[in-house]
C-alpha cells in the first residue's frame, strides 16, 4: 500500500492533543482502509506531519477529517526507507506507547550535503597508500556523524547526504570532517582530496512532492558553488546557530543572504539546462537571467567567486570528473558530453583544475 506524509500548519494545539488526535485517527483508520504510524509535531511552530499508509490521498484526507476535522494543507507519497534516513523512525518511539508519554519531536532537520574526490597527483611520490573516496566515506564521514547524531541519507551515484536534529550538530560535523581532509591533504603528498560542504534546513513537506525536497536542492547548490575546503551556510541555517547565543567563526565558512538563494536557484537551474552545451555563452546566460553582463559578472563571481565562465567551465570538469570516475565512455566522449568541443583543451582545463590529466585519472581508477 502507497505511503504517505501530510503537513498541517497553524494548529494552535498542545503536544498533547495532537497525541489524541494521533489516536482518533488509530480508531477510524480501518473504516478508511489506512494505518496511521507515527507524526512530527513542532509545538514551538505549531506544526505537524503525519506518516500514514492509504490506498491514495483522499483517504488520508477522509481519516483526518471525521476523526478529528484536522484536514492536511498537503500530502505527498513517500517512500518509508527514505523517511527513515531522514527522520529517524517510521513508528511511534517505543516511549509513547501504551502510556500517556505524548510526541513532541520537529521534522524539522539540517541537511549536510558533502562532495569529494580524490585524485592521484603523484604516482611517484612513494606513498604507499592513496586515500580513495569509498575510505574518506567508511573512515571519516561515517564516524563524524555516529559523533554527531547524524543520519546518513542513501543517494545514487554523486555526493553524500546526512540529516541532523540540530544546525549545531551539523555544522561541528562539517568543520570535524573539513579539518580531518585538511590534515590528510597535509600528510599526503601522492594524492590530493578536493571537498565542499553545503548545508541548508527546513521541514520534509514544503511545496515539493519529494520529501525535504527545496531543502535537499537547496544544500546541493551551496555544495555545488563551495570552493575546496569551504563550508557553505544557508541563512537558516545560520540564523539557527547563532539562535543557541553561538557564532559562527572566520575562515572556511561562507554564508548565502535570502537575496542570494533566490539568485542561487534561478541561476543554478539555468546552469543545470545548458551546462553541457557548448555553444552556450554568458550573452545568452546573461539574456535568459534577465541582467546585464556586468550584472551577471558582478553576483556570479560575489556568490562563487568565479566568473560565469570560470564557474561553467568548472561545473563541467566536476561532471566530467564523476564520468570518468563512473567509466562512462573514453576521454574524449566525455569531453564532447560535458560542453567541450576540442578534447585537447578539456585535457588541458581538467589537469589545470585538478593537477592530473584525464586520461591519467581514468586509469587511476580501481
């Protein structure tokens, strides 16, 4: 049967009659051929999500409705895997039931997305040992967030993505696994780790039909425009932080104003149409973004600190990257596919941005 999680805002409720709410909706779910497992509830925000297993939406909505008259502003389905990397649970905890303990647990979590790889700079160095990307995952991203509460999301084929209670929990895993690169790049000298960090915070049903969706996109582009080694803070994200009377400190960090993300969004889904076509250039982008060149030169190079065509330029050796890294055809179908049009030139751009040639890196590969 198909899963579903539903938002309801502006509750004006307590903790506790939600928790019977929960319980109107156990005692009519069979006549509705639903299950309700588990809710969020944010008394602080006056907001709850509500997971339940229907045979489609208007069941859900009929539940709640002559249950309790609590009618959901949005429901999505989901998969119950994915709630769990995220949230933790797909149940009521063991501490709610059969007792008058009531949940009082927000949904709503910081999302840490991490990028990196590693490539060999030089083979005769005489280290005995490279430091891959599956080692940083197993021996330094995994123990950063068992230290931090952290939840590992699974994701296909590029970056890393974990889930955090907290924006504090979050950003001291960043700058754990940031400074735990840093000392590896410093000791290695065959082999150099290339890392971003983006972060971002928000609620699992926000206008998207895939869970912590804007949320997700949102961490992906602040990874995507991080510069090595820099972790880069949504404004929420920050605000959150420095809500708990803390600051953030000088030197890796980087944070993205309001203004910025909505740049940041339009920009990136511009970027993520035309990227690999190579007869795009920053007139047309500048066109389509609806400012000038100067203009886009001017926020482009404050929010990366590239140029337009310095950004495009490396946005296309990070994809070529993970293509060869996937075996996804020979070097110089891989230079046509990412927006080059002379293999020569993108061997030359991809050993300027990451000290290897590409055909070097590709037989570097396990």
């Amino acid at each position: 049967m198909p899963l579903y999680m539903d938002r309801h805002d502006s509750l004006d409720a307590t903790a506790k009659a939600i928790a019977e709410a929960h319980q109107l909706d156990l005692n009519v779910q069979a006549k509705y051929r639903c299950k309700a497992l588990t809710y969020w509830f944010d008394e602080n925000k006056q907001i709850a999500f509500c997971l339940i297993e229907a045979p489609d939406k208007k069941a859900v909505e009929a539940m709640h409705k002559n249950s309790h008259g609590l009618v959901p502003n949005q429901i999505i389905e989901v998969q119950s895997n994915i709630v769990e990397y995220f949230l933790g649970r797909i149940s009521d905890p063991e501490s709610t039931k059969n007792s008058e303990r009531f949940i009082n647990e927000t949904a709503y979590r910081t999302i840490l997305y991490f990028d990196c790889n590693c490539l060999v700079t030089n083979s005769k160095s005489g280290d005995s040992k490279v430091t891959g990307t599956r080692d940083i995952h197993n021996n330094l991203i995994r123990p950063a967030l068992k230290e931090f509460d952290g939840l590992e999301v699974k994701i296909k084929n590029e970056g890393f993505m974990a889930s955090f209670t907290s924006a504090t929990k979050a950003i001291n895993c960043a700058i754990k696994i940031q400074t735990s690169v840093k000392e590896i790049n410093r000791k290695k000298k065959s082999s150099r780790i290339f890392t971003s960090i983006g972060l971002s915070t928000g609620y699992p049903v926000t206008g998207s039909d895939d869970l912590f969706g804007e949320t997700v996109l949102l961490a992906k582009r602040l990874c995507e425009i991080s510069s090595e080694g820099e972790i880069v803070l949504s404004n929420a994200v920050r605000n959150e932080y420095e809500e708990k009377q803390l600051k953030i400190g000088k030197g890796s960090f980087k944070i993205i104003n309001p203004a910025d993300e909505k740049f940041l969004t339009l920009f990136m889904q511009i970027t993520e149409q035309v990227w690999n076509d190579e007869d795009f250039n920053v007139v047309d982008f500048s066109k389509k973004i609806g400012l000038s060149k100067a203009q886009l030169y001017r926020k482009v190079t404050a929010l990366t600190g590239n140029s337009p065509n310095e950004f495009i330029n490396n946005y296309r050796l990070s994809r070529a990257l993970k293509l060869i890294e996937r075996k996804d055809g020979n070097i110089s179908e891989v230079a046509f596919e990412t927006g080059f049009n002379n293999p020569s030139y993108f061997s030359k751009c991809f050993q300027k941005r990451f000290g290897i040639l590409p055909s070097e890196y590709a037989t570097s590969i396990l």
